[in-house]
C-alpha cells in the first residue's frame, strides 16, 4: 500500500513541484521567450521605410551599416534556428536576408538612396530573388535591371505575371541564362511569413515539452524519498493545487501584488516567496480551507523552505489578504 501524506506534507510537495517546474520551465521556454521578442522587433522594424547609413563617391552607393534594430534581432533569430535545429538552414529566408544585407552595398552601386531603398524593400518582399543577382550583365550592375522589374511587377502580382514580367524585362539575355530562372522563383519568400510558421513550431514544440516536463516533475516530487516499489498514486489534493495554481497564476500574483509594500512587484519575490504565497492564496479563493489554515501553513511551510524573516513576511502579506478579499 503507497504510505499516506498528511495535508501538510502535501502542500509540502505542491510547493516543491511548483518550484522545481517553474525553474526547468523557464530554462526550457528561454529560447522560444528570445524567439518571440526577437521576431516582434524585427517585424516593427520591416513595417517602416529602413533607414540604412550610406556614402556616396564616384556616382556610386556604398552601404556602412544597417541600423542595429533590424540587424541584431535578424542575426539572434540565426542563432536561434542554429539551436533549434533548423534543417537546410542557409536557404531560409533568414539566412538569405542576411546574405542579402551583407552584399546590399556592392549590388546597389550607382544608384541613389531612394532607389537603394526601393530595390531593398523589393526583395525582402521575396527573398528568392537575390538569385537575380546572379546575373551577370556586361555594361551595367545587375541591381538597376532588378530594379526596373521590381517597378513592372504588377500589383500583387502572380508568379506567372513575375516570371512573365522577369522575361520580359531581361529578354536581351540569352536562352541559356533565362532557362536558369522558373516560375518556382517568383513564388514569394517572405521573412515575415517564414518567421510566424517557425515561431508557431517551436511554441508548439515548447508546450509539448512543459506539459511532459509538469508530468515528470510531478512524479518525481512524489517519489524521491519512497523506498517502495513502483510510485505513489498521486493525492487529489496535491493535484488540485499544483494544477489550480498553474490555471490561475496570473489571477493569483495581480491579487497578491496589491498586498505587496509600494514600488514592490510579485515578481522581485524569491520564487520560493512566490509559489507560498501562490498556493495559500489558491487555497483561500478557491478551495473550502478555512482562510486561518491556509496562511497557518503557508507560514510552517515558509520555514520549511526558507528563514524567520520570510515567514513574517508571508503572514503579513496573507493577514492583510483575508482581512480585505
């Protein structure tokens, strides 16, 4: 027979549970968090007119810089497809717009800023065309012609229109040149587009794993000192605090945070501080413990998990809690 918790051992290991989840689940949500801050930026930055630094000499166009808000997050999201595992990483359009960044200045030489602007709007609107760069002409840079058929594209145009607009714009190529280029490069690559699928992903893949990783906590929480064979069954109660407490965090620290001294946030707390005082408020608003008995245990948990001054700390937060909710 699985031995028997008590009520105090159970807040016991709910505590433990929400501690150890909170910290793998922060370390294992790190990179989507990063994923997700860096595509927010990027895509405020795509949605103005950039603003790069430039040099004009002998009729020519070179590029100093891009502006740091569009480079740094394109080249963080790299590094995040590198540790996501990204397959065939150097044809996503972000290895692409980086490429494309990198070699802007040699491609839009003679030209003027407005037109530099232009061509560079153009293709971060469909990053397989910097395969047109490929193309090499005899008496003029590539960029300019790249650029006249960027302003023939019709309005929203197909792929066939663009591929037809593309013939039509280098008709004086060769065959053999042209037969290089199908239709399939005129289907838009958007960065924006690539980034919303990969980001969806890896959010999915994050919750996966924090809801197998809640799991694992769970059980090893329950199990780690049972001499026994085989594991516990798991005490309704304890589910019903690890679980209500996860349902309800954001209710619960909005609550918790008018209690705390002006200037305070519920986050600045220890997170041992945090879970206490989680789980005692759990128990007030959301479960028949008597309102006296929650913040009783919270404060013995308190010195089971941390010191004196945090025990005073959690008993006045929650006396001030039941006397006003």
């Amino acid at each position: 027979m699985p031995r028997t918790l008590t009520q105090h051992q159970i807040r016991q290991r709910a505590v433990q549970t929400l501690f150890s989840y909170a910290v793998q689940n922060e370390m294992a949500t790190t990179v989507v968090k990063a994923f997700r801050e860096n595509v927010e930026k990027l895509e405020a930055v795509l949605a103005q007119t950039i603003r790069f630094d430039v040099d004009f000499r002998d009729e020519r166009i070179t590029v100093r810089k891009f502006p740091k808000s569009l480079s740094e997050p394109l080249e963080k999201i790299y590094e995040i497809y590198e540790i996501l595992g990204v397959e065939n990483i150097e044809k996503t359009t972000v290895a692409k717009a980086l490429a494309f960044m990198r070699d802007f200045g040699g491609y839009a030489k003679k030209m003027n800023e407005y037109e530099a602007t232009n061509l560079f709007s153009g293709i971060m609107a469909n990053l397989n065309l910097i395969r047109l760069f490929q193309i090499e002409l005899d008496e003029e840079p590539v960029a300019p012609k790249v650029l006249e058929f960027l302003k023939n594209l019709p309005e929203k145009a197909t792929s066939d229109e663009a591929y037809a607009t593309f013939k039509k714009t280098f008709a004086f190529l060769h065959e053999n040149i042209l037969e290089r280029y199908s239709e399939e490069l005129f289907v838009p690559a958007k960065l924006a587009t690539e980034l919303d699928e990969k980001l969806a992903k890896a959010e999915q893949e994050a919750h996966a794993q924090t809801q197998a990783l809640l799991g694992r906590t769970k059980t090893f929480v329950l199990n780690y000192d049972n001499e026994q064979a085989g594991n516990l069954d798991e005490p309704s109660y304890f589910t019903t605090l690890v679980d209500g407490v996860l349902q309800q965090k954001e209710t619960l620290d909005e609550k918790l945070s008018a209690y705390l001294a002006k200037n305070w946030s519920f986050a600045r707390l220890t997170l041992i501080e945090q879970v206490i005082l989680e789980v005692s408020a759990y128990e007030i608003l959301f479960t028949d413990t008597p309102d006296v008995v929650a913040v009783n245990e919270a404060v013995e948990l308190s010195k089971d998990f941390s010191d004196d001054k945090s025990s005073r700390f959690i008993n006045g937060v929650l006396t001030n809690f039941i006397k006003k909710d």
